[in-house]
C-alpha cells in the first residue's frame, strides 16, 4: 500500500468555499446534483469558479459498487420527472455553453435511465441549440436499444469512461465488463457515426505502463474520439488503495501516446478527470475539424 502522504507534485491550495457553497446552494434549490460533490472530486473548486459543473440525474444513490467511486450505493429514489427542467433552469442560471451530464448507474430501470438523458438532451438543445451537450453515460448492461435512445437525442459527445486495465475490473468494477464498455462505444459510432465518443482511465490501481497503452489502442479501435487520463485518489478506506502515485512526467507521456494514436483530444495529468476542462477539449477538436 502506497503511502497516505501526497506527493509534491500532487498538492494544491484549497479551494475558496464560498465558491462552492454557493453552487451547492444554486444544486440544493433546483433539487440537483453534481458529480463534482457526490464523487469528492479534486477539482470542484475551480470548476464552480468557472460556474462549470457535471450534473448527475437520476438520484445520488448507485445500484452498482465499485471499489474506487465515492457515490453512495443501495436502493435508489424514484425518478424525479422534473429533472431536465431543473437542469435547464441551472444551465441557464450559470450561462453554459457545454453542459456535461452524468448519472447513478440504475440497472433497476428498464432503460437503465436513458429516456431521462434524452429528456435533459433535447431539454437543453430546445432552450438554445448552439448549446454542446456530453452525456456520460453507464453501460446499460448492454442494451443497444437503450444506448439509441440517447444517440437519437444528439448528444455532442457520448462519453463511458473504461476506468482501469482489464485485469483489475475484477477489483475494481467487478459489475462491469471491460469488453461490455468496449463494445458500448464501437455501438455508439455504428448507430451515429459522426457523434463523438470519450473515454477515461484512472492510473494509480495497480495498472502496468503495457497494459494501459493496449487500452489506449483498444480504444482507438474502436474509433474513441476524446481521451482523459488521472490519477485515482482513494475516496476512504472501505475504497481501493492507492497503489502508486503516478509522476507528472508519466502523465505527459501517455498524452504524447495518445496524440499518435490519433486521439481528436487527449488530457493526461494527476488531476484531470473524465469532465474536467469538457467544453475546452470540445471546443479544441471542433476547431480543428473546422
């Protein structure tokens, strides 16, 4: 077990909390959430200074449990039906121009929730279509049917993150199917090919450098679009250790990697995280293609 103690490279000045008080107001009056708070992440701070947040609909409760989340699991709430209006309300309030929407995995749904993605989708562009929406989105154990549901509400960017090397799902994702999250994104570019997909790892599991460049090409194989890279920080104790932290210098050459590769867009360093910096990764490849 890697030392409790941050490295140098990983320490940073908190964040002011009467920035996050302030969003967590602005969620707490809309009855929404934020991944941001719900997954503790390292980030919050600067994002809520950027009045840039990733909602999470469907509850805060997860059917799933994995070893390395910070969301609670057990029996979720029912779905709140004023969701996507709420989430409207939000993006107005904050002036959005990439929204980034996320949720609880609830493989107690018959759709595992993508109707309620579509409705906060089409919600979005309805208010004003030059709005970019990315939705991240759970595996849906698998059903294509459920996955058309929110490629048919045109998303800008349909994101399922791979999370870790396929010999630690297992550990880490044992409800999950590296092969499943695999062939969810090659089924995103088969219903649409010209949406855009993302995918991201954590380093830090227990992963080899091998092993984490053949997920890199396995992604790529499957015409992966966008590429985020962090590190895994350990939530609490009940949660996976930390195994290594993994140096800067090593981010920066996956993000070397992935450019090769032929990613459209790549984020490799200890703090990013799936959404973190979304709008300015979208906005960079729609440049580019331009």
């Amino acid at each position: 077990m890697v030392s409790s103690i941050k490295p140098d490279w990983f320490k940073r000045r908190a964040p002011d909390p009467t920035v996050i008080t302030k969003m967590k107001e602005l969620m707490d009056t809309l009855k929404l959430h934020t991944v941001c708070e719900s997954a503790h992440c390292p980030n919050q701070g600067e994002c809520f200074a950027r009045k840039v947040a990733t909602f999470m609909i469907l509850g805060d409760i997860c059917k799933r449990n994995c070893t390395f989340c910070a969301v609670q699991h057990g029996k979720p709430l029912a779905v709140d039906t004023n969701e996507p209006e709420h989430i409207v309300a939000a993006v107005k309030k904050l002036g959005l121009r990439h929204v980034v929407i996320t949720s609880v995995t609830r493989d107690d749904l018959s759709d595992g929730g993508a109707n309620q993605f579509a409705e906060v989708v089409k919600g979005i562009h309805n208010y004003d279509s030059t709005i970019s929406v990315e939705v991240l989105i759970p595996d849906f154990e698998g059903s294509i049917s459920a996955l058309k549901i929110v490629a048919d509400s045109s998303p800008e960017v349909i994101n399922h993150n791979i999370e870790t090397v396929p010999r630690l799902y297992p550990q880490v994702r044992p409800q999950a199917s590296y092969g499943g999250s695999l062939q969810l994104l090659k089924n995103v570019k088969n219903i649409e090919r010209s949406l855009i997909t993302k995918s991201g790892l954590m380093l830090g599991l227990g992963e080899e450098r091998e092993e984490v460049i053949q997920v890199m090409k396995d992604l790529r194989d499957v015409g992966c679009d966008f590429l985020t890279i962090g590190q895994y920080l350990r939530p609490s104790s009940n949660h996976h250790e930390v195994v290594r932290y993994v140096p800067p210098a090593e981010f920066d050459e996956y993000g070397d990697i992935g450019k090769s590769m032929g990613f459209k867009g790549v984020a490799s360093s200890p703090y990013v995280r799936s959404s973190f910096q979304a709008d300015k990764m979208f906005a960079d490849a729609d440049s580019t293609d331009e």
